[in-house]
C-alpha cells in the first residue's frame, strides 16, 4: 500500500491506496473553507496553522495500515510553499520512520490521474485542467510525459469564479456559488465580450473578463437578488465560451479521440454540458473525474504514486539523495 498526503493549498487530506490493485482504501479530507470564507479567500499563514493541526488527526486513523505500506507520497509542488512544507514534513518523518522510500508527486499530474482512480490510465489523453490556480491543456502521452499545448496569460478560470463571487459580496469558494446563482439567473442580461474572441493566439485570459464585470457592477449600484443572479449567469457563459473558442481550434489543429477535464472548477456541470457537446461534435470520448475528487485530494495523489512506484521513481530524502535501508 501507498500513503499519499496533500497539503497545497486549503485541503488537509491523506489517503491509502492499495498498489496491486489500485483501490482506495482509506481517503479521508478536512476541508478550511469555512475558516478562509470571512477573508474571500485563502490566508497562507492561516491555512499552514490548520494543516499542522489536521494532518496528524488523519494520520492517527491510519496507523493500521502501517505494516503493509510500501512508500510515502506526498504533493511536493506547486502550491503554496507554507503548507506544502506541512504535508511534505509529515512525509519525510513518516518515511523516515518506517524506513520506507519517499515519492514527490506533482500537484498538477495528480489532477490528471483523477482520472484513473482505481483503475488503468489511458493514455494518449488531452486534457482541460481547470482550478483556482490554472488553466491549461496538456497533451498526455504516459506518466510523466505531458506537453502543454495552452495555458492562461494570467487569471484562471476558477479563480475568475472566485473573484465574481468576491465582488458579488456572495463569499467563499467562488466556483460553486457562482454556479448556484447563474442557474437562477438570465445568461444573455449582459453582453460581456468573450476574451481574446479575435485572437488567433490560443491561450487563455480572464483578467478583462472580471473587469468587465467590475464595471457592470458599478454601473449597477444597489444590486438586486435578480441582478446577482444574471450576472452571474452572463460572466458564467462567457467564461465557458472563451472556453470552448480554443479549444474548438485545438481539435481544429489535430485529432483526438480521448479528451479529459479535470481540476476543481471541472465540478462546473454547466461547464461539463458544453464540452460533452464539444466532444460530441469532434467524436471524441469524454473522461471526467468523480465529482467528490475533482478538488483537491490525497486520493489522487496516491493513484500517481502507484505508478511512480512501478518505476521506482522514488524521491530523495534530501540533497545527498539518502534513501531508505530496507529492501523495497
């Protein structure tokens, strides 16, 4: 057995995957939304104080897999550096402790093996990796084999979603909120431009986005239930539709039969309807991860780790690169 740990950003998770067959075992998340939600948003310092609290409290509950476990996985990058240090800590101590070999996993290429949770990965893959971090689509040819075909210029589509919500007065995490709103609402009130609509660059942006709804909102003043609601529903469909405008001339570029969405804001159903269509159109299979583990987790973190191990493509202990006494 593998036992991953993920502390990135705002989710103190730790999960136990068994190797043979890949099953998930124990999964266990404590999420902060709650204490983040009077900021409007994620409070470094804070987040670390909660994971140095929680981490051990979950770790407690599986002391009874210790015996059988084969290595230590732990989100190592990117995220935020204070609470990385936190789930990363817990990892080398528990590795050194039970003299067992240590695997970095990226927090990005856990995202992508959401998708395979409990069973095979497939690959040659292309995949939307949308979160309050990123925007991208990589091409995914094998583990550790990714090449990124777009990326945004500068703000993500979940944290656009964030930022909406945050102006709105509607609280925190944006994504699900918004999303709640838009369904009550009229998605044509506002004309908002899609970005870079007249751009052949293929890349993402939502900065002009979120200002365009800055403005609506002034424009606006006293806003109403129904004036939340609309907005919500426009800013909403225009974020997909830029969506949506790139890729289009992604498929239009090459080929693909196996496209994914994955990430946070991939729990967008609104936004999982139009790429159904989209992959409908071009013939392409659409691969979605469970809802429950599209945030993030330990879970997956654990899935890539089972095939790290399968490579021994185990991580240094430290800079003189020491590894574990025991036979693996």
């Amino acid at each position: 057995m593998i036992l991953s740990i993920e502390s990135s950003c705002d989710d103190s998770s730790i999960a136990v995957t068994e190797i043979a067959t890949k099953k998930i075992l124990f999964h266990k998340k404590i999420s902060q939304e709650i204490d983040h939600a009077k900021y409007g948003g994620v409070v470094p310092e804070l987040a670390a104080r909660l994971h140095a609290e929680a981490l051990p409290k979950i770790l407690e509950q599986t002391e009874a897999y210790f015996p059988k476990l084969k290595a230590v996985a732990v989100t190592n990058a990117p995220g935020l550096a204070v609470t990385l240090v936190e789930g990363v800590t817990m990892a080398k101590a528990l590795a050194i402790a039970l003299d067992l070999p240590l695997i970095g996993v990226n927090h990005l290429h856990g995202h992508i093996y959401s998708l395979f949770l409990e069973k095979e990965a497939l690959f040659p893959m292309t995949i939307l990796l949308v979160s309050g971090g990123h925007t991208q689509v990589i091409d995914a040819h094998g583990y550790k084999d990714f090449s990124l075909i777009a990326q945004t210029m500068d703000d993500s589509f979940g944290e656009s979603f964030d930022k909406v919500a945050k102006m709105l007065g509607l609280g925190y995490p944006g994504g699900p909120i918004v999303e709640a709103y838009a369904k009550k609402g009229d998605e044509n009130r506002f004309d908002f431009t899609v970005p870079l609509g007249n751009s052949p660059k293929i890349a993402f942006s939502y900065s002009g986005l979120k200002n365009q709804v800055r403005l609506q909102i002034e424009a606006l003043g006293d806003l109403s239930e129904q004036d939340r609601c609309d907005i919500c529903a426009s800013f909403q469909r225009v974020a997909t539709a830029h969506l949506l405008q790139k890729l289009k001339k992604i498929f239009k570029n090459g080929a693909i039969w196996e496209f994914a969405i994955v990430g946070g804001a991939s729990a967008n159903l609104y936004l999982r309807e139009k790429i159904e269509k989209l992959c409908h159109d071009f013939g392409a299979a659409l691969h979605l991860a469970p809802l429950e583990y599209c945030s993030d987790n330990a879970a997956m973190i654990g899935r890539c780790a089972v095939d790290a191990y399968a490579r021994r493509d185990f991580t240094p202990f430290d800079a003189r690169g020491s590894a574990p006494r025991r036979a693996i």
